[in-house]
C-alpha cells in the first residue's frame, strides 16, 4: 500500500503571490483654527506636539465638555498619506492630548462632511473591519523602533497591537485601557484613556514618546495621518512626531494577574471516547515589572481550550506541514524572539522556517507507535514563562522557559518525554534605530527513557547571530546560524534519513554513519535592498545551508543541504488616476541547487501584477514558469535518487470585490502543468461576505481543487535481495473545502464567532512504475514497469473526511476579566480506496460518523497591583 498522506500534494501551489491654545468651540465647530497652527502644510521632520497636564481626569464618554479640554491647545495639522501621499485631505481632523500622574487621555475630532456616511460596524476586539478608525500610536521608549497602536472604529470595537521592528504589528498583544465614542452631527469623536502601566518605558523626571495619530475613512479608503506618513519611506515608528511635557509620571503597578477557573465536558479517552468525564482546572498568567525595562510574563497549567482549531488538510509531500500560532501566550510578543530561516522576498518567508517554532511546545505526542486508544492527543504545558524588555541604549532581550508533563499510555510507555525548551534573543539598535545586530540562543533538553531513546534526541541546540544597516533607502542585512543535536545513535540516524536531509541518497556525496551519536550544520544568509522610495523596490539574496543543519527540535526547517539565489524588482504606482487607485508589478528569480553536488533543484522566473481600481475592485494575475534542467534531490524518490524534473509552467490570478460594501466577495485560482503536460493541476478559491448589520457579518469560502499527477511517489520497497523499489504512481485525486464563519457582536465586548469546516480529499492511484534512468532526458525513460502485481494489481487510493466546529461565546465583563463558553466539534474518517460516491455522500458518510464534542467555560479575573 502507498504511505498514507497528511497535507498537500507536490505541486499543489507552485505560484508566488508577491505583495512581496485653541478655544473651546475648536473641536466642536470645525470653523475656525488656532492661528498658532498655522497653515495646513506638511509637518516637519520631527513634529512635535506637547502635553498638558490635568489634576482632575476627564469623564470618558467621548465628549470634550470636560472643563479640562478647554484648556488644552489642539492639532489639526494632518496629510492624507493614503492613496495620495502628502495630499490635502478631504476631511478634517484635530486632536487634543493631556494626561495625569497615571494616565494618558487623547481626544480626537474627526469632522465629517457627510456623517450619515460614517462607517461603524460592530466586531469582537481585535477584528479589523471596513469602518472608519482612529488610532493613536505611541513609542513609549522612544526608540524609533517599538511602540503600541490603540484603534477604536465610531461602534467602539477596540484594536490594540504591539510594534516592532519598526512595522511588525502583534494583535495578540493585549492592553487595559479605555476608549469612548460618539457619532454627531460634525462627523465622530473618540476619548481615550491609556493607563501608562500598560507602557514600558524608561522612568525619568521629564519622559518625551514617540506619537502618532491615523484616521483611516472607510467609504473612501483614504488614510490621514499626523504627523504625514509617507508610503515611500520604510518603516512605521521611525516616522512618529513627539510627544512632549510628560513630567511627575507616578512609578506604574509592578503586577498584574489573571487567575482563571475551567471546567470542561469531553469525551472519555479511556473507554475511547464512549463515555465522558467532567474535568475541572485552574490556572493563571502573572505579568510582572521586573523593572521598568523589564516585564515578566509567565503561566501555569495554561488552557487554551478557546483557541481555533487548525484546518484540515491532507499532505502527500515529503515535507512537514506549518501551522501558525494560535495560543496567546505564546503568540503575543512573539516578533521578539522571531529569527527567520530562508526568509526573502521572493519566498515572503511564508515557509515558516525559523530558529524559535512555538508549536513544538505542547505539540502532539510524537512517539505515536505507542498510542492507544485511551492515550492523550496532547502535551500538557506545565508551565512557561518569558522576560521582555528593551533597555535606553536600544537593547531589546527576551528570554523564554517552557516546560512540558512526560505523556504516556495506558501501559505507562512514553508518548511524549518530559521536556525543557528554552530561548534566548538579544539585540541592540544603533544608529538611531538604522542598523542592529542581535543573537539568539535555543535549547532543548529532554528526560530519555527506553521508550524515547531510539527516537528523540535527549538535546538539541541552536544559535544565529543577525545584522542590518539602512543607508537611505538601501538596506543590508544577513545572518549566521548553527546547530547541534545530540542522542543515541538510532536516534541520529533517522535524523540523518529524515526529509529534510536524506543523507541515504545513493547520488548524492554526503555519507551517511550509521553510528553518529551527534550532528551538526550551519547556514547563513546575506541581503542587499531598496527598501524606500516611490516608484522602484528590489531585493537580491544568497542563502546556504549545510547538510547537517537541523533545527526542528524548536524550530522549523523543511531542508539541509541547499543554496538559494533569489531575486525581486517592485514597480509601483500610488497615485490615483482615472483607472486605478494603486499598482504594483512584480518580478522575480530564483535557483535553488544542493550545497555539495551542485545539483540544481530549481530554477524559475515569476511575474505578477496586483491593482485597486477606481471602483475598489481588486485583479491580481500572475505566473511562473520554470528554466532549465532541474532534479528534485529529497522530495521525490523519498532517500532515493535524484530525478529529472521537466520545467512547469503556473498561472494564477485572482479578484476582490469592493471591500466597502455589504456584500463583498471574489475567486482565486491556480493552474499548474509539469511532467511535459502529463501531470496538471488547478484548483479555485471562491468566497463570499455578507454584513447583514452593523453586528452581524457571515462568509463562506470554498476550496476546491484537482490533482492529476503522474509521477506522485508511491512507496519504496526492499525485496528479498535487498534492493530497494523507488515507485511511483499516476494519481488522479480531488479535494473539496468549505469554511463557514459566522460573527455575531452583542457589545463591543461581548461576541459570538461561529467557525465550521468540512473538508474531503480523495484520490486512486495507477500506473504504478519504479525509477529506471531517473536523470533520462526522455521522460519515459526515467521509469519502468514495477514487477510486484500484488501492487501493481491494486495500487488503491484514499479517501479522507474531517469535519472542525468551533463556537466561542466571549464577554469581557470587567477590563481584563473575560467569560469564554466554548463548544468544539471534531469528526473524521479514512479508508484506503475512494469509492464510488460523490462529493455530497462522502460528506453525508462524515456526518454519519460519531462525533467528539467538548463543551468548556472558563473564567478569568484581571488583577491589577
């Protein structure tokens, strides 16, 4: 029989999307402006706006009728940075900020000439949806690096994110802070009061912030901006005003924590899901001020039972599958310990390969030949903890710990060991925040045992030193890295044999030791890029990575032994014309080729082109089209030989509708052809998205696709001489997947998200052949029949069904303190041949199939301290 798959096929998705004092009336009446503002013009390099200080707190209920506000000068100075950069904008906007010992309170006016227009819909916290918003930045240790958003919309839906890297934004991240709002006849208004707590930064008698105010008007999709934020510039903080006059700051509280109580109704895993238990727990997250530069985050017997769960997907490659983060501890902050592997424009470090992979902390049981029927699906955190800070000189650090339970079956033999994971990340900006240089250390430590000994390593190590410099708009940057893994001697082999080296491959010069007890390997990267400018972007890059590199203990790496050249140009056009309100046209080129032999493993150019027009419509086309002689070295014969690839050729394109109205929706769609036109193909994505009120928004996206490939591996087989059988089989498969999601807010904080996901894959394969010359030019020369017709006779198929529910009822009672109620849903099924059904009865067969529901409630309470 064939090996069974988990996720998508070979060729699945070939195709690159690249996007690689005024007086009081001031703010009420829109009419007049201070004359010490001055004329509406582009602000200065360094704008500057200073903050009164008040004895008695604004009420926040997005009103300026506060005695205090009468006394407060205004800003009106904005630019329109969106679609036109420094353009005068069509509304009017102005601020006022002041503050107390202990909080920061911003009032913004946003006039609006047409208020019956206003968008404001209704979402749970953290969701960006097409409304108007208001958002007030703020680089608290003036930096010009790292900062926080605050962003509120007129049915005030709160957003905050954490920045850094000058632009990376983390919505995990989450304040305790206040906002108000109200609609009016003059346009909208916001009243915030942000709790300096909730900012780090560097204590002293007189204390100035980066500051930076945005609206974004949702029927026009025009951005204004305070002070202007050119798109033509890189970076986000570095190109914040200031704010100013921040004495007499009271010391902040040093603790906060979040206690939290669950109870849960699921399956039995003992009498295999027939009965059910009660399960009850507790836990908590601490955030302490070590110091004001440094916070400590950390959890005990943390539950993230509201969590999403992953898609379903079925793979057929030879390649692990990525998923991204879900978990909020570890998502929030996670730009601090982020050191990319093989990250590029080209490839828009969409791989995931990086030294610090979160999702292997808690990951499922992986010694799954011990499994049960009662064993565990998961491993349990015990608890982890990370420091964060960054420091006046420009040093940033994180540390992370992390320690999970030894998982085990109903026979007591190891699912999972015991296991200590550690990071540490530093690094130090220098030249006001144009250049750094930083390292990172991982470690994982684990408690072997007979059971884990022949698989896991008991160590496994990593470190990389990182740099860049910006000079104008050009950028250097490049990265060192290294590796080491440790542990018994079958356990370094299947390391060695594992996908991502395959160092068993008969044509290949890497050796492979049989009795290595340890392995280790490097990689470096270097860049060189325009990074700012209007009309012109581009990027080359060199990558290289030893055979031994292996970082997959805690990071991810989907292979060793790899060169990668790759390169982009970006045209772009952000002036709105008659036609269209934005253009971008990429192009790219890339070779990968092994580090040793010099073999070639791809070899391509891609060009695509993405424009808004007038109407808000989106098109997006693009294609790629391979060059040259290639061979696919690992993923193919599986730790075979290398085989002879004819090039492919893949279009794609796509269209968006306009994002402004109630109904909105578009398709996607990918072509691929290879194997000289013997193997294609195509799949379309379309969807739909209906806001049916303020309130209530729904979508349905469907994924369907079609694989005819006639050179999918099938299996490698060892006969009775001890010759093994590279084959292969021409497979005829289709894959249909629907995703519902349904968003119901009650509050700005309270909401109900609804996600339902059935998804089948199924497929026959034929034509089973093995390898004969597999470098033959001729196509058909590279393979010849397979003499076992026990396989050949019936080389079968597959036929895969998951169904994934998800309902989450979330209420933030108190700030801080939130209710979840939570129903997930869980069926599945496989068999071994595809059957003669349709899409519709496979789908009433999954139904049919018992189904795992877990009902959860947890509460959690916010204390401050």
């Amino acid at each position: 029989m064939p090996h069974q798959p988990i996720l998508t096929p070979r060729r699945a998705a070939w195709a690159l999307f690249l996007l690689c004092g005024a007086p009081a009336g001031l703010l009420a009446q829109g009419t007049t402006r201070s004359a010490s503002l001055g004329a509406r013009s582009a602000p200065a390099a360094t704008a500057s706006v200073a903050a009164t200080r008040v004895e008695v707190a604004p009420v926040i209920d997005g009103r300026d009728d506060d005695p205090l506000w009468r006394e407060v000068p205004a800003q009106d100075a904005f630019r329109e940075s969106r679609p036109t950069e420094d353009g005068e904008p069509a509304q009017r906007t102005a601020f006022k900020v002041t503050y107390d010992a202990h909080d920061l309170y911003v009032f913004i006016r946003a006039y609006d000439t047409h208020p019956d227009s206003i968008i404001g819909l209704l979402s749970r916290r953290d969701d960006f949806t097409a409304s108007d918003q208001l958002m007030v930045m703020i680089d608290s240790y003036h930096d010009r690096r790292t900062g926080f958003e605050f962003i509120v919309n007129p049915a005030g839906v709160k957003v905050d994110l954490a920045i850094s890297n000058d632009g990376d934004e983390d919505d995990a991240w989450d304040a305790v802070w206040d906002v108000a709002t109200t609609v009016d006849s003059l346009g909208w208004t916001a009243e915030y009061r942000i709790p300096f707590s909730q900012l780090r930064f560097s204590p002293a008698p007189d204390v100035t912030f980066g500051f930076a105010v945005w609206r974004s008007v949702g029927r026009h999709s025009d951005r204004i901006s305070w002070p202007l934020n050119r798109q033509s510039k890189s970076g986000l903080v570095s190109q914040f005003g200031e704010l100013t006059g921040l004495t007499g700051l009271a010391k902040p509280a040093r603790m906060e924590f979040t206690p939290y109580v669950l109870t849960q109704n699921e399956p039995d895993a003992a009498t295999g899901g027939v009965e059910r238990s009660q399960v009850a727990q507790a836990g908590g997250d601490l955030k302490y001020a070590v110091a004001p530069n440094l916070t400590l985050n950390a959890t005990v017997n943390p539950d993230f039972g509201q969590v999403e769960a992953d898609p379903s997907v079925l793979n057929l490659g030879a390649f692990e599958t990525f998923f991204s983060e879900r978990r909020p501890f570890f998502v929030e902050g996670a730009n601090v310990f982020d050191f990319r592997i093989n990250c590029f424009v080209v490839v828009d470090c969409q791989t995931g390969e990086a030294l610090f992979y979160s999702r292997r902390i808690g990951r499922s049981p992986s010694l799954g030949q011990y499994a049960d029927a009662g064993s565990p699906t998961s491993t349990r955190i015990l608890g982890a903890a990370k420091l964060t800070g960054r420091f006046q000189n420009g040093t940033s650090v994180g540390l992370l710990d992390a320690v999970t339970e030894r998982v085990h079956n109903g026979a007591g033999q190891t699912l999972e060991p015991a296991t200590n994971y550690s990071a540490l990340r530093v690094n130090r900006d220098y030249a006001a925040g144009n250049g750094s240089v930083g390292v990172m250390l991982t470690g994982v430590n684990r408690g072997m045992d007979q059971w884990s000994d022949p698989y896991l390593h008991s160590g496994a190590y990593s470190g990389g030193l990182d740099a860049r410099r910006r000079l104008g708009r050009y950028e250097v940057s490049g990265s060192l890295m290294g590796s080491y893994v440790t542990g018994s001697a079958e356990a370094v082999a299947r390391t060695q044999r594992a996908p991502a080296h395959y160092f068993q491959r008969p044509d290949d010069d890497i050796a492979f030791d049989s009795t290595r007890t340890s392995l280790s390997g490097t990689s470096a990267e270097f860049r060189f890029a325009k990074v700012g400018g209007e009309r012109t972007h581009f990027e080359t890059g060199y990558g290289r990575r030893s055979s031994g590199f292996d970082v997959n203990d805690m990071g991810f790496l989907n292979r060793a032994d790899q060169q990668t050249w790759t390169n982009w140009i970006a045209f772009r056009w952000n002036k709105p014309n008659q036609v269209f309100r934005r253009l971008q046209w990429n192009m790219n080129y890339w070779m990968y080729w092994t580090l040793g032999s010099g073999l070639i493993e791809e070899r391509a150019f891609n060009t695509n082109v993405h424009t808004q027009f007038a109407n808000y419509w989106w098109l997006h086309l693009g294609g790629t089209k391979g060059l040259g002689q290639t061979y696919c070295a690992r993923g193919c014969t599986r730790g075979g030989p290398a085989l002879k690839l004819d090039p492919a050729f893949s279009p794609w394109g796509g269209i968006e509708s306009d994002p402004r109205r109630k109904l909105t929706g578009g398709a996607w769609f990918n072509y691929n052809r290879a194997d000289g036109g013997r193997s294609t193909y195509f799949s379309t994505s379309p969807w739909v998205n209906l806001k049916v009120s303020s309130r209530f928004t729904t979508e349905l996206s469907v994924d369907y696709s079609t694989n005819n490939d006639d050179s999918q591996w099938y299996g490698n087989f060892t006969d009775s001489v001890g010759t093994t059988h590279y084959t292969f089989a021409a497979l005829d498969q289709r894959t249909l997947g629907l995703t519902w999601r349904l968003n119901y807010t009650f509050t700005p904080t309270a909401s109900l998200q609804w996600y339902a996901s059935p998804f089948v894959s199924k497929g026959t394969y034929s034509r089973v052949r093995e390898t004969a010359d597999p470098r033959a030019d001729r196509y058909d020369d590279r393979f010849q029949a397979y003499g076992d017709t026990a396989v050949t006779d019936a080389p079968g198929g597959f036929n895969v069904k998951a169904f994934n529910l998800n309902a989450v009822f979330r209420w933030e009672y108190r700030p801080g303190s939130t209710l979840f109620l939570v129903w997930s849903q869980g069926r599945g099924q496989s068999d071994p041949t595809e059957g003669r059904q349709n899409f519709r009865g496979d789908l009433d067969n999954l139904f049919r199939t018992r189904a795992e529901d877990r009902f959860l409630v947890k509460v959690s309470y916010w204390i401050n301290r």
